[in-house]
C-alpha cells in the first residue's frame, strides 16, 4: 500500500532556492517505493519572486505541489504551524528551502520509521563549519543553558529537519500557543525519536534571514517557553539584595558606636542606590517578559493569516 509523504517547507525570499530544492527532492523520491509525495510551500510574506516561482511549480506538478501564502511575515514558527495543519501526510517531514537539510537523508529517515520502532526520525549537525564562530559559540551555549534549567531535552544541533508520524505530527497541532518554539514542542510532546548525524551544509544560494539578533531574540523565546527558571533569578537577586543590604547595614551601625566614625560619601551612596536600581529593573525585566508572553496569549489572535492559497486545499 502506498504512504503519502508531506513534505512543509517554509519560504521567505527563497526564489533562488525553491525550484532547485524540489528538484532535489524528486530525484531522492525515486528511491521511496510506494510513496507518494505532497509538498506543501508556505510562503511567509516574502518580498521577492517566491510566490511567483510557486505558483509556476504548481502548475508543473499540479498533483504534487501545494502552496500556502500568508498576508505578511508571521515567521517561521507561524509557518511550520501552518503546513503541519495542512499536510494530509501518513508521515509528515519539516525541510528548509535552501538545501541545508540534505534530501538525500530522507529513504533512510523513512527506512528508519517504517520499522515502527520510532515516531520521529530527527536530524542533527556534528559540526557548524561555514557559521561565524560567535554564532557557534552561543548555540552551543543555548543548548546547555536550556537543557539545564527546562524539563525538555533539546538535542545540541538539532535541525527541524525530522520526519514525523501522523499521530505525532496531531500532538503537536493540540498546541495551540501562539508563542512558539517548534524545537521544544517537538520534545514536550514525546515519542520515541532516533536522530541522524550530518555535518553542516551551507546553503546553495542567497542569504540566511536569520540576524545574529533575531537568533538571540529566539532563543530568550525558548527559554521563556519552557523554564521558569528566570523567575527565580530574579526573586534570588531580590532576597541576595535584601541580605546584604542588611548585613551593611548592620555593619555601618556598629562602627559608628563603637568608632564613632560617621558614614560619609555620596558618591558610594549614589553608587549603591544605581546598582540595586539595575538589579530591580532586571527581575522587572524578567517578569515583564513573561507578562507579555503571557498577555499576547490572552489576545488569542490567530498564528497566521492566509491571503492566498493553491485550489487544491479548498477541493479537499
């Protein structure tokens, strides 16, 4: 019996990259016995040729390729969100447009999930070769922070290349948050998974839209997600502060009596007074982060906002 694969690839400005990347899929499908394709293109308000270049591959492989066009950039959360909840897949697989993760993985991830042992079948880089060191340096750094202060295991190097059961792929879609972190969801939801090693491939054409900033600014979004631990920084630097505020306290009474020596000095009062007010605005930092998370999902705004899609979808 023939399995349908899904195959959600997220776009912004990729129309470099999408017509080489399905072409490479093709030839690697010809190794898949008895399973048929269908690709599912989200195109995240991208301001180049990409929707263009969609809709012509549509009309190339009108059986195979589908497309998803949202109203603005809603990122690529709102995008990997958006093809799982289209993707009709028996098995369902998450790739980027720019070739970073290697068709040529995909007969052994299928080989792999056919045996039922696993319902993931993720993908990792060993190495970060072709990245700017200091991009490296703090996701490795991101890992062991996250990993030691969540309750999620997120593996060092894990893509969100990964091939995907239909009952985990519906796990998944009962999340409905509106802050996503997709690396870590795929771990809170469980199952059994099994990753793939490969070393790190550069992308074949264009640019990553990826900053060193909007990458930090993700991050501090999956530590937030999935620990509370920043919370109780914060109330520790509270507590520390009120210690040793005290214990000065104490220490500038006593040397006063027993000295006389009065407390004089403005400039380490101001010093004291700007350093605890730093601190205050920290842990004030802290938990307005969260408020906010938390207040955006009260909104209850929906993650995306299609404005086109192919007429396919609406047939089904």
């Amino acid at each position: 019996m023939a399995h349908l694969l899904s195959i959600v690839v997220p776009c912004y400005n990729e129309e470099k990259t999408v017509e080489t990347f399905y072409s490479e899929v093709m030839k690697v499908k010809k190794q898949l016995d008895l399973v048929e394709f269908e690709f599912i293109f989200i195109n995240d308000g991208s301001t180049d040729n990409t929707l263009k270049k969609l809709k012509a591959l549509e009309l190339k492989d009108p059986k195979q390729v589908k497309f998803l066009s949202f109203s603005r950039n809603f990122g690529k959360e709102a995008a990997l969100y958006a093809g799982l909840n289209y993707a009709k897949g028996d098995y369902i697989t998450v790739m980027d447009a720019d070739l970073q993760d290697p068709p040529s993985l995909l007969p052994e991830m299928f080989s792999l999930i056919q045996e039922g042992t696993y319902d993931c079948i993720g993908t990792r880089r060993i190495s970060r070769e072709g990245e700017p060191k200091i991009r490296s340096f703090f996701a490795k750094k991101f890992y062991k922070i996250i990993n030691k202060i969540s309750d999620v295991n997120i593996v060092d190097g894990a893509r969100d290349f990964r091939l995907m059961t239909r009952q985990m792929v519906d796990a998944i879609l009962e999340l409905k948050e509106y802050n996503r972190f997709s690396k870590g969801l795929f771990s809170w939801v469980g199952f059994e998974t099994y990753y793939l090693e490969y070393e790190n491939i550069e992308r074949k054409s264009g640019q990553s839209s990826w900053s060193f900033w909007q990458l930090f600014v993700y991050s501090l979004d999956g530590i937030i997600a999935f620990s509370e631990f920043p919370l109780v920084i914060s109330a520790f630097i509270g507590i520390i502060s009120f210690v040793v505020s005290i214990i000065a306290l104490l220490f500038f009474f006593v040397r006063a009596a027993i000295f006389g020596d009065p407390t004089t000095g403005w400039p380490s009062l101001v010093c004291i007074i700007l350093a605890l007010g730093g601190l205050q605005l920290f842990c004030l930092g802290i938990v307005g982060q969260y408020l906010g998370k938390t207040f955006l999902e009260t909104k209850r705004r929906p993650i995306y906002i299609l404005k086109d899609k192919s007429d396919s979808f609406n047939q089904e």
